[in-house]
C-alpha cells in the first residue's frame, strides 16, 4: 500500500467513528468505552452474553417496558426473566 493510500483509509475510518458518534448506538454514558474494556466490566459484575431470538412484538413491549422505568434493556430482561422462572 501506498502511503497516500494508508492516510486516505485513515481518514475514512475517522470519518466513519465521527459518524457513528452523532448516530451512535447503546447508552450515552458507555459510549466512550471500548468493547474490550465493556467486556470486562460485564465479566467482573458476573454478565455473560445471552443470545436469543424474539418475536417483534415481544421486544416491542420490552423497550416500552424499558423506556417507561428509564432503565436499560438488559436490566428490565433480566427482571422478567427472573419473575418468570421464580413462579
């Protein structure tokens, strides 16, 4: 590669991290933090990564649920899915 070519790659990276700053996904507060450093937050307060498949309208209804306590997904998931397994 060029150098001028590594500068031009360079820059669309930039451009696309600034992008994705003013459309940004997740929450405000962990924006600034990288995935490797999220990760072991997550792994330090016990999280492990739970992937699975809903039907739309069900996490429909967990966003509403979630944006009515102004908490975040992963916590309103985890109180649903420890009232469903306690009963």
């Amino acid at each position: 590669m060029k150098k001028t070519d590594l500068a031009k790659n360079d820059a669309k990276k930039l451009m696309n991290k600034m992008a994705q700053g003013a459309t940004g996904f997740g929450n405000a507060a962990s924006a600034g933090v990288d995935k490797r450093e999220q990760r072991k937050r997550d792994q330090a307060l016990g999280l492990v990564p739970f992937a699975v498949k809903l039907n739309g309208e069900l996490v429909k209804r967990l966003h509403a649920l979630a944006t009515e306590r102004g908490t975040d997904l992963n916590t309103v998931v985890a109180e649903v899915l420890a009232k469903g397994l306690d009963n």
